[in-house]
C-alpha cells in the first residue's frame, strides 16, 4: 500500500466519522445556544456588510471595511469546489446531497458566527492594522499558545502550500480543452510564471489591496456565475418542480443509505456542505478579525453571509444547472469539471464551457488571495518577521508557479488531513469559548433594544487585555 492510499484510508475515516460528528454537533448546538442567530438576526448582518468605511488608520491607509473582511473570506470559500466539488457530490450522493448541503449551510451560519465574533474580541493591532483568528483567541482566551501554534501551523500547510497549489492546478487543467498535448507544451510554465507574478504583486501590496482586489473580484464573480443559473433555470422553468422533487426524494431515500451510509447523499452533502463553506474550520475568522467595527457581533452576523453566499447561493446554482441538463453524473466517469461542462454545454451551448472556463479563472485565483492572507496572519502570530514573512510569501508564489505545472494528487489528500485536524483543533477551541460569544451577543441586543448602534467594551462582558477599552 502507497503513502497515497494510507492518506486517502485517513482522510475517509477522519471526514466519515469524526468531522462529521463535530461539525454538525457544534452547528446545532450553537444554533439553540444562539437561538438561531444566523436566521434572526440576519437583517442587522446586511446592513452592516452594506455600510461603507473611508475612515483612515493610523497607517494613513484607509481602513479595512466589514464588507473587504467578507470578501476576502468569501473569496477563500469560493474556490473551484462550488463547482468541480458539487458535481463530484451530485455524481457520487445523487440529487440529494443537495439537500443536505443547504440544511449544513443554515446549521453552520451559527458555527460561522461564534468563531468570527471570539476573532473579532481577541484580535490585535500591529503597524496600525487588525490581525487575529483561532490561533489568538486560543493564546488570549485560553492560554494556550501551543495550541494556537499548532493551529497555524496546520492553516499554512493547508492553505498556504496545500489548497493554493491546486487552485493554480486547476486553472492551468482548465486550459487543455483548448490546447492539444497541452501538458506536453510551455504553456502551463508560462501560465504559471504569470500566475505567480500576479499573486506576488497583490500579496506584496498588503491586506488592504488584497481587500480591495477581493472586493471587487468576488463580487463580479459570483453574479455572473449566479446569473447562469438564473439564466438556466428560466430557460427550464416547467422542469424546476420535478428537479426539486427528485432532490427531496433522493435525501430520504434510506434504503439506498442502508447500502453504504459513507456514500450516501446524507453523508456526501454533509461533506460537501461543511467544507464548501468552511464553516466552523477556523479558517474565515482569520478574515473577520481584520475588519474595524464598533462591536464583534456586527462582524459575527456578517461572516454568516459569506457562509449563506457560497452554499445557498453559488454551489445551488451549479446543482440546478447539473440537474436541469438532463445530462446523468456518475462517479469516476463523468464527473466534477467534465460533467459541469457537458451540462452547461447541454443547457445553453458550446459558449458556455468557455463561461466556465472563466469562472474557474476567476474562482481558482479569487482563493489563492485569501487563502494567501488567511496564512499570513498565522506566520505572524508564530513569529512577527519581516524576513520570515518576505521568505514565506516567495515559497507562495513558487508553489503556484509549480502548482500549474504538476499534479497536486498526493497534496490535496495532505491539504484534506491538515484542514481536517485544523477543524477538530478549532471546534474544541470555540466550544470553550462559546460562553464568551454569548456573553457579547446578549450585550449587543440589549444595546439594539434601546435603539442605539450597539458599540463594544471588553470590560463590558469581563474580558481584559483586549484591543476594545
């Protein structure tokens, strides 16, 4: 037996029964804890995502707004798995893992709450920006820095070296329906050279243009890609019921799951679900910590709509444009990009396997630049270097040079293992916390009660050595 097989019999284990558990526990506990947040409280998130911030730093830069956080956390969340990944769920699970990955994305709106409120209370400031996560809430609150580190160390593999080398991956993989032999030519060299040329000069500008690049990339992105499956679902408006049908009938459908529940739609929509959104993983609180809001909650509330935009939004629209074609998914033969393809070419044409050839582009790239800065805040919180930090980002723009040219097998099931044991590191964390994310709920909607823009003080819910005197 390889090393390849040993990881991916880990990998099965880990995310079949251990993550799964965790997950899904820690959704619904903190939806009843919170009294379904995510739901209630919904419209106070996109007021305050929509509010505009041309307040200046320290730095004389301008700050980082609610609205950049979520973009550079969504901008991580949606990656190349809205699309290959669902395909990939549908043809493995069926139509009903469709199901379970909105019910997830509901459940994990109030995991996603809970850790990016504890990253908003725990951040730190330093050269006049905001910088925090799992890693800092698990030194400040907890006392526990190797934890933290350990944490971090998990992030950077994953997502530093690990998610951002397939990303490159695929938007090179992307280009060989239009080019013969393609592997055999310079073109995935010289597309790399350029990918990695692009990602230095954006990570080189700081958090703020990476703000501002994902604020404006994520956004276009994600209307385009949600407009084709409006577009899609009018042109096959007389089958949407009988779709909805087949994705309600399949969910329940327990005989099939008594044939295997690790393949079932119950437990593939749940994978896919989870980690499409991230919700719970720590990942997203790296981002929320870096936003300037006058109380954590706000940004709390905000971060559940990232969660709500990749699932209920984005990866629902690739589920209906699959299930709309007519064209039958099937495990290891026509699955994730090529069943994607031969869908979309099914419902509007040839044209649009170029539409999702962009979208892979814009998808892919989006993440390398948050999953970038998601890694950034944990080598600064092992070691705040400026050297260690220039040498870091070198290491990333060659993994995405290389990540172009090779496949990135063996490190995706690595990548899966670390964000696997990241997510198990994180839960435990927020589940210690979560008495402290309370507390700061129940003190914002005293605030919202009396009608009054909720602001925020550590001492407020007896939380010391804070950035919030």
């Amino acid at each position: 037996m390889g090393i390849n097989d040993i990881l991916t019999k880990i990998n099965d284990v880990m995310y079949t029964y251990i993550l799964i558990i965790m997950l899904v526990g820690a959704g619904v506990y903190f939806t009843i804890r919170t009294r379904v947040v995510q739901l209630r409280l919904l419209k106070d998130g996109v007021k305050s995502m929509l509010e505009r911030s041309d307040e200046v730093g320290e730095d004389g830069k301008k700050k980082v707004s609610s609205f950049q956080a979520l973009m550079i956390s969504t901008a991580s969340r949606v990656g190349t798995g809205n699309i290959a990944g669902i395909a990939t769920a549908i043809a493995a699970g069926g139509p009903g893992a469709v199901f379970w990955m909105w019910l997830m994305a509901v459940l994990g709106g109030a995991s996603a709450f809970v850790e990016s409120t504890l990253a908003q209370i725990y951040k730190v400031k330093k050269d006049g920006q905001f910088r925090g996560g799992p890693s800092y809430y698990m030194e400040k609150a907890l006392g526990k820095r190797w934890m933290g580190v350990l944490f971090s160390i998990l992030l950077i593999i994953c997502f530093a070296y690990g998610f951002n080398g397939l990303q490159s991956y695929n938007m090179s993989s992307a280009m060989e329906y239009y080019i013969t032999n393609y592997t055999e030519t310079r073109v995935p060299m010289i597309l790399g050279l350029i990918l990695a040329v692009l990602t230095g000069l954006i990570i080189w500008g700081g958090v703020h243009r990476i703000g501002f690049i994902t604020s404006v990339i994520v956004p276009i992105m994600a209307c385009f890609y949600i407009l084709i499956g409006i577009v899609t679902m009018i042109l096959h408006v007389t089958e949407l019921p009988g779709v909805f049908a087949v994705i309600f009938k399949n969910a329940f459908d327990f005989r099939a799951m008594a044939g295997g529940m690790a393949g079932s739609a119950v437990v593939i929509g749940i994978k896919r679900g989870l980690f499409s959104n991230e919700a719970g993983m720590g990942s997203a609180p790296n981002a929320s910590a870096s936003a300037e809001v006058d109380h954590p909650v706000t940004q709390g509330l905000v971060q559940v709509i990232s969660v709500f935009i990749d699932t209920l939004l984005i990866c629902s629209s690739t589920a209906m444009m699959l299930l709309v074609s007519g064209v039958q998914g099937e495990s290891g033969v026509l699955d994730g990009i090529p069943y994607v393809q031969a869908a979309i070419s099914a419902n509007v044409g040839k044209w649009g396997i170029h539409f999702i050839t962009f979208s892979i582009f814009a998808f892919a790239f989006s993440s390398v630049i948050g999953n970038y800065y998601y890694a950034e805040s944990n080598i600064l919180f092992i070691k705040d270097s400026k050297v260690l930090l220039n040498i870091f980002r070198v290491t990333c723009c060659i993994v995405v040079f290389f990540g172009a040219q090779a496949d990135f097998t063996l490190v995706w099931n690595i990548a899966d293992i670390t964000m696997g044991a990241m997510a198990i590191v994180n839960i435990i964390a927020i589940f210690l916390l979560s008495g402290i994310a309370m507390k700061a709920l129940k003190n914002y909607e005293a605030q919202r009660k009396t009608g009054r823009k909720p602001t925020f003080k550590g001492e407020d819910i007896g939380v010391k050595d804070t950035v919030w005197k």
